[in-house]
C-alpha cells in the first residue's frame, strides 16, 4: 500500500472517531456508546489489518 493511501486511511479514520465522539458527547446514551465502541473498534482493526500490519490476504493484480 502506497504511503499517500495509508496517510489518507488515517486521516479518514481520525475523522471518523473525531464524529463519533462529538455524537456520543451530545447523546450520551448507554446503548449508543457500547454500539459506538463496537463498531470504532472493528473499524481501527480493519484498518491497522488492510496497512499492511499482521498477515492480510494478499489480492492478484489484473
């Protein structure tokens, strides 16, 4: 993964904590944090799993 990719990744993922924190911050609800959680943790593990961290499934190229 070239280096412009894995900038924008996590560029793209820091706003996308950055939204959710404001959204828990103003609802402040129980159920929405834990799904929050869940779903900010699948997020930064598929992330750190598609930057090349741990074995990925490597893809061919047409």
């Amino acid at each position: 993964m070239p280096l412009i990719d894995k900038v924008l990744a996590a560029l793209s993922m820091a706003l996308l904590i950055a939204f959710l924190g404001i959204l828990i911050w103003w609802v402040r609800e129980p159920d929405l944090i834990i799904v929050v959680a869940v779903v900010s943790a699948m997020a930064v593990y598929d992330f750190w799993k598609g930057a090349g961290h741990g074995e990925t499934i490597k893809m061919h190229r047409d």
